[in-house]
C-alpha cells in the first residue's frame, strides 16, 4: 500500500468522482477526493467502510489557496501524486437568453477556473511520477447547444486539455479529456429531474477514466467522448 499510485480526484463524493475513487481504490491505488461539502465527503468514506487508502479533503475546486492545501495534503500523506482528475463541475441548467447570472460565476469558476488550478498545483508532483492529468468535460464541450452558458465552459475545458497536453508532454506527462454524455448521478439534480432516454452510470464513464489511466507508460490516451447509445447530440 505505500508504494502504490495516489490519485486526487476533485468533487470526488458523488457521481463519476465518486465512481472513479472506487474503482481505483478497488485496484489498490490510494485516493483523495475533495468538494466543498465535508458532509457529502464522510457519507461517501462512510459508504466504503473508510478504507485505509482513502483520505478526504473539503474544498473549493475554485480556489486556489483550497487546491494549493489538498495537493500539500496528498504529498504529505501519500507521499506522491501520481493521477489528478479534474471533475468538480456543475451546471446552473439555464440560458444566456433568460437565465439568472446570479449562479454563472460559480459555475464558470469551478468549471474552467478549477481545472486550470488543479494542474498549476499538482504539475511538479507529477513530472516527477510522469503521472495524468483526466480533464473530465463533456459532449458539451463539442456540440453547441442553444444558450448553453454551461457548455461554453466544457468547450474550454475541451480547449484546456489540449492545450495542456501540448505543455507538459515533454515532461511525460499525459493529458485525458473524458467527455461524457448523460449520466446519471445528482448533476441532474438542479434540473428537477433526469433527462429522458437511457442514461449511461457514472460505473461506465469510471469504466473509461481508468482504462486510460491504465495504459502502459509511453501511451497516452487524449480524447475520450462516451454517449448513451440513444443520445443524438
Ligand atoms: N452527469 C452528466 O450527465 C454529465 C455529463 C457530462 C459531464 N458531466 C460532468 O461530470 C462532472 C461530475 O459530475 P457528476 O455528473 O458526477 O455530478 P455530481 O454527482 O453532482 O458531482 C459533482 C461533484 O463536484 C463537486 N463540486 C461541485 N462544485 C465544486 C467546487 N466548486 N469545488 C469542489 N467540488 C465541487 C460536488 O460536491 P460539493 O457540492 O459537495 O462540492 C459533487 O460531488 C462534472 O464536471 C460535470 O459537468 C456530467
């Protein structure tokens, strides 16, 4: 267990981040998920009996001193940082036309803001395990939508992988953009209820996270978009 790979996973306590914590800790690796909610984090450990290898971190993917304190806190417990997967995202499930800007800002800085913090934060870890960095976007971030202020923020986070990846591969580090179409998890929450159609679990989408974060080293995994067989945009 302490030389196994350390993952940190933002927004971890629920949906894919949750999904992806298990997974890898199913696999041995030792995890630190964060979100703004200590509640949510417990239930979460709770749920998984606390096992040894999972640490929780409450924070604000959105700022920087927040991230700055949980990749410190991984260094110091872990004692390395191997995979950081950039998931905390939400969306206010409105418009630009007729929307409240009230919630945008939140939602803009923890969409785009955060990951860009995560890999300011954690990239000298990682150059030295030669570790992955998992942009978790969205089919969002590829498809224009009609006034989908949320799907702007994806389209950056679809710009920020790339333009990552074109950064630190020299350093051998790899870049992942996971794009997913609908899941089922509280995301929907704030839209009142589920889309209609067969949504994919947040299982499926980890499914995808750890295949590419499996790959042997020398690989790396750039793009993923994962639908529901069903979604047509
Ligand atoms: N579900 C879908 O259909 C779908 C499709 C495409 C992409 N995605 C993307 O997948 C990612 C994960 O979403 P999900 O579907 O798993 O929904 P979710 O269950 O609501 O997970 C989002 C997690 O992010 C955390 N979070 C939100 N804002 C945060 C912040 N500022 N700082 C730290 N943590 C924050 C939340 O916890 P707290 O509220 O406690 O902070 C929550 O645990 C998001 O980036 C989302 O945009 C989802």
């Amino acid at each position: 267990m302490t030389d196994s790979p350390v993952a940190l996973v933002t927004g971890g306590g629920s949906g894919i981040g949750a999904a992806v914590a298990r997974r890898l800790l199913d696999a041995g690796q030792r995890v630190a998920v964060t979100g703004r909610s200590e509640q949510r984090l417990r239930g979460f450990a709770k749920e998984l009996e606390e096992p040894e290898g999972l640490l929780t971190i409450p924070g604000n993917a959105a700022e920087y001193d927040d991230v700055r304190a949980a990749v410190g806190t991984v260094l110091t417990e872990f004692g390395r940082l191997d995979t950081v997967v950039a998931n905390a995202g939400f969306a206010t499930g409105d418009s630009v036309a007729d929307g409240d800007p009230a919630g945008w800002t939140d939602m803009v800085l923890t969409n785009v803001l955060g990951p860009a913090l995560l890999i300011r934060a954690s990239i000298d870890a990682l150059k030295e395990t030669r570790g992955r960095i998992v942009l978790v976007g969205s089919v969002a971030g590829f498809v224009p939508t009609p006034g989908n202020l949320y799907g702007a923020t994806k389209w950056a986070v679809t710009g920020l992988a790339e333009n990552t990846r074109r950064q630190v591969t020299e350093w051998g580090v790899g870049v992942t953009l996971i794009a997913p179409g609908r899941v089922e998890t509280p995301f929907w929450d704030a839209h009142g209820s589920l889309p209609p159609g067969h949504l994919l679990t947040a299982g499926q989408i980890a499914d995808s996270v750890v295949w590419a974060l499996g790959q042997p080293a020398g690989v790396d995994v750039n793009t993923v978009v994962v639908r529901p067989v069903g979604q047509p945009n």
